[in-house]
C-alpha cells in the first residue's frame, strides 16, 4: 500500500514538471530568479539556525555542569554526617577509638588517612565506624578560651593571718618552683601539689593567687564543675590540654577550685554524666602520675568538702598535702581588719575591738564588714569611717549571715 502511494506522487510530480516545461521562457526566467532568492533566503536561515544551535550546545552543556554540581551538593547533603571519635590506641591498619559517649569501638583506618596517633581526633563513619579522616585541632587554644590564665596581682601582704599556711604552702609550691637545685642536692622530691581545705571565704583562692605571684608562675584556674557541666565529653581531653599548656608555660601553677565537683567518692549509678565526670577524674590522676616533681608545674586544688573527696586523689605521688585554712582566731581577724582597713580613712576606730566581735566570721564576712562600714559613711555624707559604722557593719553582716547562708559573697 505505502509503494503505492509513492509511486502515485512520483507521477505527479513529473507530470508538474512536464507541464512546467511546457511554460514560455520569459516566464521561466523570472521564475529561476524567483528560485534564486528564496533558496539565497533559505541558506541564510540555514545559518542562522546553526548559529543558534551552536548557542543551545552551548547552554545545555551550562546548564548540564549546573546540574551536576547541584546533583552533587544533594547528594553530599543526604550522606549520613560523620562521627568525630578520639583514637586511644593505633594498631597497623585498625585502632581502637572513642565515641563522645565513652563507648569504644575497634575500628578500620581508611588508606587515606596517614600518621594516625593515639589522643588524635578523627572523623568515623556512622554505621560502620571505620575511621576515614584525621582532623586536626590546635590543642593550646581550646584552653586559653576556657580557662583563667594570668599573672595575679595579689601579695602576700593581702592575706592575713594564716602564718602556718603562708609557711607551708611556700614550702611546698614555692620553693620547688624558685629554688629546685635545693631539692636535688638533699635528694628529695616535693609534693606535687597540695590541697586546700576549709569553709567558704577563708582565703584559698587568695593563698593560690599569692603564691603564684611570688613565684612569678603562670597561673591556670579551672573550676572543676564548669569542666564538668559545661565542657560535655570534652572535660578529659580539657584536662590533658590544661596540663600541656601548663608545661609548656612553666613555670605554672594549675589551680583547681571546687575539686569536690570532680572527685568525689564515686557512686557509680552508671549515668552518661557520672560516667564523664570519671573519665574527667581518671584523666586527671593520669595527669598527676605523668608529670614529674622536678616539672615546674604545680597543682593547687581547693574545696570546702574534704570529707566527700575520693582517696585516690590523696595518694601519695599525687595531691598527698592537705592544708586545712580554717576560719580565722581573733589574732587573725584583726589581721585581715588590718589588710582591708588599710586604704580607708578611719577615725577612732578600735580594730581590736572589732576583731574580738566578729566570732566565727570569714575572712571574706570581714571584708564585707568594711565594706559596709564605708556605705554607713557615704550614706552620711561623711568622708571618713567611725567606729559605729564598722559597729553596725558587724551586726548587718551577721544578721544576712544567719538569715541566709548564701548571703554573703565569697570571691
Ligand atoms: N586570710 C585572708 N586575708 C585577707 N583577705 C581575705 C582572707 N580570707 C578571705 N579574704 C577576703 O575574702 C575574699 C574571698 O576569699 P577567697 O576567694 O580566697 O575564699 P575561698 O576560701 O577561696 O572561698 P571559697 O571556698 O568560697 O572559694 C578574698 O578576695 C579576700 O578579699
Ligand atoms: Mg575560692
């Protein structure tokens, strides 16, 4: 059928042809010019249509570059993120690694990732958590922004009373510090830290700032429960850093205050949190047992809990001096009277007196006492301090005491 119908417009068309022929030739020549132009026509529209498919290609190969790298971001957008897990110990192409919730896992080292050390943090693959990435953290720089570092500004002449602690601390941390050739011909070691203990306000944290002021040490302060609550699965690693920058800042001394929140007796109810307050503690025994007498670093911890303090903290070889500052006797209250007095302009005023009054105060409480006094003073429009005002001071800042324990601030 379809030959058929071939055939039929083949004939047809000749027959057109024939019949063509059969025209006068002045028409036939207008018509060739006519063929002429419109064929001209045709090969200029010819080339436009290529110019313009030259133009598409182009676009398509555009658009298709565009789609591939959105097809990629998609695709890198749907993987799985990677899980960042500490490497503990590295053995030929496997290691035993870390997860931030203390489960350990040993894992496959991809070929990629090279000179893998343990303490080194890695990328690890969700499900199959084969290590594929090392990362690298500054370690340093973590610390600076979490810690207190500085040169204290406070002397000995700022502490009062306390000469039995003033002794012995200087014994223990300043003497190593500024003398160590002294230890070594007697051949002895010093302690590698001590720890205070006592009541709020009685001067631990001012004893820890002396000291490293008159040694001239590098002073870190941790807060042991910041490091716990606010550095999550980060708290042991935050430890080994500490003792790093410390030795490489020595001489240093590493004040941990509140050292209760870290190292209390164990209750092992098995929680995440429990469980990271340990590896906190373990590291910092670790730290304890690692560095040498002979460094020039040392440690001063503090808390107004001893009696909840884990033993293994107080071993010998590690914070095995404890140095109880009680709240002062009358001989100390007027001294610290006096430290605090000192800038004030007082007239008549009985410091003895006073220091007899204030049982049972903190060095702290007493501060606060002058403190009030010059209030007393200011409210009056006077320019100086009587003793009524420090009388009256004294009851204020007993009243707040027993009205609310946590009445008085203690710096
Ligand atoms: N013995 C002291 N001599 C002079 N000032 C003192 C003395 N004890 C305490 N103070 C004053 O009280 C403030 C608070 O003392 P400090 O911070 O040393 O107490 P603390 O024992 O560390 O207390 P906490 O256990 O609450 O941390 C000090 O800044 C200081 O001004
Ligand atoms: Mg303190």
């Amino acid at each position: 059928m379809a030959e058929d119908t071939n055939k039929e417009i083949m004939y047809s068309e000749t027959r057109s042809l024939s019949s063509q022929e059969a025209e006068p030739k002045l028409k036939s020549e207008s018509e060739t010019e006519k063929k002429q132009t419109s064929l001209s026509k045709l090969e200029e529209e010819n080339q436009y249509i290529q110019q313009t498919l030259v133009k598409v290609l182009e676009e398509t190969s555009a658009l298709r570059e565009m789609f591939n790298a959105a097809n990629n971001e998609l695709q890198n957008l749907k993987k799985p993120a990677l899980i960042v897990a500490e490497v503990v110990q590295v053995m030929q192409d496997k290691a035993i690694i870390r997860l931030p919730n203390a489960n350990k896992f040993f894992s496959h080292i991809s070929r990629t990732v090279k000179d893998l050390r343990s303490g080194d943090n890695v990328l690890v693959d969700q499900k199959s958590l084969n290590v594929v990435e090392k990362v690298n953290t500054s370690s340093n720089f973590d610390v600076e922004r979490f810690v207190i570092i500085d040169k204290p500004k406070e002397t000995w002449e700022k502490v009062g009373g306390l000469p039995e602690q003033i002794k012995e601390i200087k014994e223990v941390i300043e003497l190593p510090l500024t003398k160590p050739e002294l230890f070594e011909k007697i051949g002895i070691q010093p302690p590698k830290g001590v720890l205070l203990h006592g009541p709020p306000g009685t001067g631990k944290t001012l004893l820890a700032k002396a000291v490293a002021q008159s040694t001239n040490a590098t002073f870190i302060e941790v807060v042991a429960s910041e490091l716990v609550q606010k550095f999550i699965g980060e708290g042991a690693k935050l430890v080994k850093e500490i003792f790093d920058y410390a030795r490489n800042k020595a001489p240093a001394i590493v004040f941990i205050d509140e050292i209760d929140a870290l190292a209390s007796v164990r209750m092992e109810n098995g929680t995440s949190g429990e469980r990271e307050v340990n590896r906190t503690f373990m590291q910092l025994l670790a730290e304890l047992d690692g560095f040498d007498c002979m460094d020039k670093v040392k440690i001063i911890a503090a808390t107004n809990r001893p009696d909840i303090i884990d033993p293994a903290l107080l071993r010998p070889g590690r914070l095995d001096r404890l140095l109880e500052i009680g709240l002062p006797d009358e001989k100390g209250r007027s001294e610290i009277l006096n430290v605090h007095t000192q800038k004030m302009n007082l007239k008549k005023v009985k410091l003895d007196e006073l220091a007899e009054q204030m049982e049972n105060f903190s060095g702290a409480e007493i501060k606060a006492v002058c403190t009030e006094a010059g209030y007393f003073a200011i409210r009056e429009g006077r320019e100086f301090v009587t003793h009524q005002d420090f009388f009256d001071a004294v009851e204020k800042v007993r009243w707040v005491d027993e009205d609310d324990e946590g009445g008085v601030i203690h710096g």
